[in-house]
C-alpha cells in the first residue's frame, strides 16, 4: 500500500472509532454528555459540511458527463442539453433568489412546485402500473409456492387497506389485513431487518479493521 | 436501562463479533468455510463472463445511502461488489459504469473504480464511469434509466439502499433483456425488488456478497459471525419469552 492509501486508511479508522466510542458512551453514568460525546458530535458536524461541498462535486460530475453527451452527440444528447440549461437557470436563479429578488423567489419554487414535484409525481404513478405488470409476470417467471404466497398477501393487504366502492370499509377484510401485517407479515420482518442489522454491524467492522477500503487502496 | 449501561452492552456485542471475525480470519487459512448455494451469485459470475465476452458494460447502482446515516452500510457493500467486479470485469474491453443518488457515495464510486483500473491489465480510468444521477429517490431513477438503456449494458447490479423507485431500474433492465441482481436493505424496496428482479437478494444477502465472490478472507469470517449472533439472539427471545410465560403463568 501507498504511504497516501495508509494515511487514509489510519484516518479512517481513527475517527471511525472515535465516532464508535461517541455513539456508544457519549453519555455518563450521571447522565450528562461526555467528552467522548461532544468529539462525536462535532466529528459529524464537521462530515455533514464534507457532504454538502460533496453534493458540488456530484454536480459539477453531473455536468461534466452530461457536457461529453451533448459533445460526443451521444444517444439522449438532447435530454443531456435540457438537462444543463436548467441546471443553470436554476442555479442562477438559485442564486438571485437568495439576495431577496421577490420575483425570482416565487419563481425560483415555482420551478420546483410546477415542474419537478409533478414530474415525480407522475413516476410515482408510473410505478404503479411497472409493480401490477410485475407481479404479472413474476407468476410467469417463477410460478412456485413463495410466489403464490407473496401475491396472494399482497392483494389481501390491498383489499383489506383501501375501501370498497358501495360498501365502505369491509370488517373481515380489514381484520385479515391487521393480522397479516402484525403476525407473519410483522414476524418475518423484524427477522430480515435483524439480518439487516447484523450485517450492518459486520461491514461497519470490516471498515473499522480497514479490511474494506472505499476511500482507496486495496481491499483485502 | 440507563444509556451508559445500553452503551457497555453494545460495546460488549462490538467487541465479541471484532473477536470472532479475527478468529475466523486465521481459522479460514487452514479450513475453506462452505456456504450454502445462493443461485444469484452463480448467474453473476456467468453474467460477468458474458461481459468480458461481449465486450459489453457492466452497470452496478448503488443507491442512496448517505455515508452519514445507518443505510451507509448497504451502501459500503455495493462498493465492495462494485470493487470486486471492476477487478472481475478488467479484462473486458469497457469498464464499468456506477451510478448513485448521494454525491459522497458517487465520488467513492470513482475512487473504487480509479483503484480497481489502476490494477487491470488496460489501466484506464474514465472519470464518468462514476456518476451521480440525482439527488431525491426518482429524480435518481430517472437519471439510471438512460445508463442502463443506452450504454451497451449486460448486466446490471443494484445494490445499496433504494425505495421502490427500484422497481423503475429494474422494468428498465427487464426490457432491455439484461441480467439484474437486486438487493436493498429497505424492507418496501426488498418487497418490490422480489417481483421485478431475475434474482432479488432478501435481506442479509445483501452482505454476503462479498463472500460470495472472493473479496477477502474476513468477508467469509462476517458470514459466520452473523450466524453466530443470529442463534445467540434466537436464544436470547426464546429466554424472554419462557421468562414472560412463566411470569403469566405465576412461577416467576
């Protein structure tokens, strides 16, 4: 390893175990915060302010492979060129907004109210229609016992959960839907999230012992 | 419970698990651990063959897992896959393409993809192989899709933490007609995942890949690590509940 890959990974795992420490006796026996406490607190606060000069440098990346698409006339050039004129307007706007234009700031969330939150909207109905053609075929895909069982609690909780035209709200099929999602549905997972958590531990530790290096160097 | 004392517990699981990783790290030299077949793995390595044969492009989707909030976990395991196959992948004419919805994340992406070319035989490094795609849940999705429909795509890894705005990567990669391994550790993502993808990775699964494909001795030791505070914890409920019924019952 690079003398530059083992000053990061010492780095690393030094605040990694700081952070660690904080997190788990950041608070005394008397109940007041800790010296270890305060380190931790102020270790985060310093990594949220690396995160938004971080989201810069995701943007200015953003930029730099949309600009290739539109030099290189890629597929989707044209989207890649929507893509930065907004960019700007709205960084620009942005900007202005945020020295008091009136104007500029009605049009500044506008942007936002009028054009992105539809726009997500829209996929979000979209993914409605993607989620029924894909339990159509996942029958297709796999026809088995787990398939059956997966689909059939599905449509259970979607009958039990929205109302009926005429009827109303249908009691056996909204008590079916509240003993599915406590008991099995509730059972099976808080078993997959301690799988989850489990692995969370283990992976936060191959990090700890520099085993799993994502700031560079070699894994091992 | 106070909290110093909620502290000491999860210290005292911290360090029993870093013990027995160390352990299982130096028992694995000398007996190869063996690991129940999770079919997944076995068509990403045939997946991963077909790329380097083909000389088409690997995509591999981290999600947005913010590196300071507990979902950076799932995340860290979708660099280390993402590592692991860039070294699998180097001997393919392109290198392969992530894309994430955290900017921290993204530019880890490119540091793993930098080292990762650093060791293949070609030694290229494209900085846009590592992309940020966008900053909210579907702006993020809708920023994948064209990656995954435009760039000469085989197959496709999603691994990190997503929402159900999975299920837009992967009708993409369906029509395609690429391979797609997905694993979140979001419960609805895990749910959705299940009915779009060729092969969803429920749960822990999402941890084991690095075991599965070779990354390193102490990703095989955190398997059974895991297996060994998963009984513990079975143990330790069906304590709590004979202790709760023989309260109910007047024993106790």
């Amino acid at each position: 390893m690079k003398l530059k890959g083992i000053f990061s990974t010492v780095i690393a795992i030094a605040f990694g175990l700081l952070v660690l420490a904080g997190y788990l006796f950041g608070v005394n026996a008397s109940g007041t915060p800790s010296l270890l406490g305060q380190l931790e607190a102020f270790i985060l606060n310093v990594a949220v302010i690396l995160a938004g000069f971080a989201v810069l440098v995701g943007i200015i990346n953003l930029l730099i492979v949309h600009s290739g698409k539109i030099r290189q006339k890629q597929k989707g050039a044209f989207y890649s060129a929507i893509l930065v004129i907004t960019l700007f307007v709205t960084f620009l706007l942005g900007l202005l907004a945020h020295y008091n234009f009136p104007v500029v700031r009605s049009l500044f969330s506008g942007v936002f109210l009028s054009i992105q939150l539809p726009i997500e909207t829209s996929l979000m109905a979209l993914l409605v229609v993607t989620l029924i053609y894909a339990s159509i075929r996942l029958l297709r895909r796999q026809l088995n016992l787990l398939s059956i069982i997966f689909l059939i609690t599905a449509f259970l909780i979607l009958v039990g959960t929205a109302p009926w035209p005429f009827l109303g709200d249908v009691p056996i099929l909204s008590n079916l839907r509240g003993w599915i999602a406590q008991f099995p549905a509730g059972a099976g997972a808080r078993g997959i999230l301690l799988g989850v958590g489990l692995g969370t531990l283990t992976t936060g530790l191959r990090i700890l012992f520099g085993s799993d290096r994502p700031y560079g160097g070699r894994n091992g | 419970m106070t909290d110093f004392l909620l502290g000491l517990i999860g210290f005292g699981v911290i360090f029993l698990s870093a013990v027995l990783m160390g352990v299982f790290t130096a028992l694995r030299r000398k007996s190869p651990p063996a690991f129940r077949e999770i079919p997944a793995f076995t068509r990403l390595r045939q997946a991963i063959g077909r790329v380097v044969e083909d000389g088409t492009r690997l995509h591999v989707s981290l999600g947005r897992g913010a590196l300071i909030t507990p979902q950076s976990a799932s995340a860290m395991a979708g660099l280390t896959l993402l590592r692991r196959l860039a070294e699998l992948t180097s001997a393919g004419d392109q290198p392969p393409i992530a894309t994430s919805g955290d900017a921290a994340l993204a530019i880890l992406s490119q540091d793993t993809l930098k080292t990762a070319s650093h060791a293949s035989a070609q030694g290229v490094y494209d900085p846009a192989a590592g992309r940020l795609t966008g900053l909210t849940p579907f702006s993020y999705a809708a920023g994948a899709l064209p990656a995954i429909r435009d760039e000469k795509i085989s197959a496709n890894v999603l691994m990190g933490n997503f929402g159900v705005e999975a299920a837009l990567l992967a009708e993409a990669a369906e029509r395609e007609n690429t391979f797609t391994l997905a694993a979140s550790d979001n419960l609805a993502a895990q749910a959705v995942l299940y009915a779009s993808v060729q092969e969803p990775l429920i749960g822990e699964e999402l941890y084991a890949a690095g075991a599965y494909m070779d990354a390193g001795p102490l990703h095989t030791a955190s398997l059974r690590v895991q297996d060994i505070l998963r009984w513990l914890i079975i143990v330790v409920i069906l304590v709590g509940v004979l202790i709760q019924f023989l309260r109910a019952v007047g024993i106790l």
